[in-house]
C-alpha cells in the first residue's frame, strides 16, 4: 500500500510538472504543399554518436570497438553515415589523421556533426576541408539533412545558422522529410518534461535557444516532418543509451556509445513517406528492442523503479521552482 501511494505522489508531480511546464507556440500554414514521393526509392543510413567511445579509454580517433562493428553491419541499402558529434576524444591534428584513416575503412559516404570533444582550431579545420563549414546541408533523392554546430555558442543556434536554415528548408519546397542534426539534446535543456533523461553531462551547463528560436521554425512547416538527431549517450554509466519522443510532426531521437551495457548506433530506413529506425548494438548478447521502448515516459518509469529517491528530488525541486517564480513573495 505505502509502494502504490509513493508511486501515485511520483505520478502526480510528474503531471503537474509538465502541466505547468507546457509552452504554447504559434503554428502558422506555409500554403499547400505537394511532395512527389514516388521519387524516393527505400534507402537507409547509419549513424553514430559518441564515437570516440568511453572515457576511460585512451584511443585517439574512432572507438575501436564500434569500428569493428560497423564494417561487418553495412548492408546494400546503407548510403551513408552520420557521426553526430564527439569522434575525438582530444581535438588534435593527430587525433583527425587517424578519424580521416578510419573512415576510409568504412564503405560509405560519412557526414561530421561537431560535438563539443571536437571544437577546436584543429577540429573546425577538419570539418571545412571536409564539409565547407561547420555547419551545412546535402540532400539525398527528396530529403534535406542539415547538420548543425551548437557549439558555436555552447547549446545554441547562432543566427547565421538559423538564417540559413531556413534559407534552405525554403529553397528546397520538394523536401518533406528533413533531418536535423545536433550532438547535445538541446531539446532537453528548460524543458522540465525531460528533467529525468539522463544524457552524457546529466545536466547541461548551459542554456538553449531550441525551444524560443528554432523549434517555431520546424512547426511554422505542419505538413514536413522533421528527425531531430543527437548522439551525446551512451558515453558514461548512468547515460540512456538512447531516446524517443514525438510531438505533433516533430521526431526526436537520439543514441550513443561508450559506458552503457545497451551502447548502439542507429540504421535509418526510409520507405516513401515513413522511415524504421534500427538501434544496432555493439554487444552481441543485448537485444535492444524497438525505438518506442526508449520513449520519454518508459525513461521515466526505469527511473522510477531504479533511481526512486534522484527522480523525487529532481521533480520535487522542479516543482518548487515552479512554485517560487509563480509566487515570489
């Protein structure tokens, strides 16, 4: 009886919390929109964040392990990979000679997003010889893929990105299905719904324009869905190794490796206008499951039933944070 009442209060300000936490933003038409999707053939791609492995080891470009993995897993359809940030462990010239060596070990295309590991003077050479800045756009048939660098102004998206953003996403009318890239989940940052996810940092230092500049943005485009990708988990052992949610014709996944029994990366299957998403996991004996399993809800009740006392006091001091700012008197 005291388990069910605990858990009843736990359920209780968990709702209240993200009741009183809920932003209303403006969705506003962009005119009909047709999208020809007979022009996208079923293609797929990989991707991977965290690559440069666990903390605790000392290798100097691509985790050893995923590389192995990888280049036993690629299939026909596999056209290319996305490394979604923190491939080097040090930013250094010699840690981007071996990455470049390394991926020419692997049968694809590859695509960089700059995580914070890899900003840097060497790092951000890399990326304009490789990709012509730090942050950039391609297609692929019908889909846009833009690949952002928060790290710029840590956790947010400076202005000429978001000009060009949606620069793009107007020039390309033709693109219903846009892939977006970040390495930190800067979704999660003030946004009390995702006060229990744990990623990489745990709790980000810093604060995120995501909710006020760009994700009007995404909405401002109801009939386009938009994947928004991140790769920071996975890389200690209290990190989720990956994350699922959805709001409206928004997507957010993420996945990641390094210090997590369930370390993984990612095959994106596209078919017409839905795509499957396959978490591949670096450990043989692990099932992982579908994506829906890792969806903001179920963390929240893994939480609840292994770290009781930490998701009590997170939500309890949100909920008087709340209650402070609504009455400061």
């Amino acid at each position: 009886m005291k388990k069910l009442i605990v858990f009843i209060c736990f359920l209780i300000i968990f709702v209240l919390v993200q009741f009183l936490s809920n932003q209303n933003f403006l969705v506003t038409e962009d005119g009909e929109e047709s999208f020809d999707y007979k022009k996208s053939s079923e293609y797929s791609f990989l991707v991977a964040g965290h690559v440069y492995g666990s903390h605790h080891d000392d290798n100097k470009g691509i985790y050893p392990k995923f590389l192995s993995k990888v280049k036993n897993e690629i299939i026909d359809k596999d056209k290319f990979i996305i490394f979604t940030g923190d491939i080097v462990r040090n930013s250094t010239s010699e840690s981007w000679g071996i990455v470049e060596s390394q991926l020419k070990e692997i049968s694809l295309p590859s695509f960089l997003v700059m995580g914070n590991h890899d900003f840097s003077p060497s790092g951000i050479s890399f990326f304009n010889e490789k990709h012509g800045n730090t942050f950039y756009s391609f297609k692929k048939n019908n889909d846009l893929f833009f690949s952002f660098n928060v790290n710029l102004s840590w956790g947010n998206i400076t202005q000429d990105q978001l000009s060009l953003f949606k620069e793009t996403i107007n020039n390309h009318s033709d693109s219903n299905k846009v892939f977006v890239f970040f390495h930190e989940l800067i979704w999660t940052q003030g946004k009390l719904k995702y006060l229990h996810i744990q990623h990489n940092f745990l709790t980000y230092p810093f604060k995120s324009n995501f909710w006020t500049d760009i994700f009007p943005v995404f909405q401002s485009f109801p009939k386009r869905h938009f994947y928004l990708i991140a790769g920071d988990l996975g890389g200690t052992p209290n990190s989720i190794s990956a994350f699922f949610d959805k709001k409206d014709n928004i997507t957010f996944l993420a996945s990641g490796m390094g210090e997590t029994k369930r370390e993984n990366f990612m095959r994106i299957t596209v078919k017409g206008n839905t795509i499957d998403v396959d978490l591949i996991p670096l450990n043989n004996d692990i099932s992982l499951g579908h994506i829906n399993d890792y969806s903001n809800w179920n963390h929240f009740i893994e939480m609840f039933l292994n770290k009781r006392e930490y998701l009590f006091f997170l939500y309890k001091k949100a909920f008087l944070n709340i209650l402070i700012k609504d009455n400061p008197s």
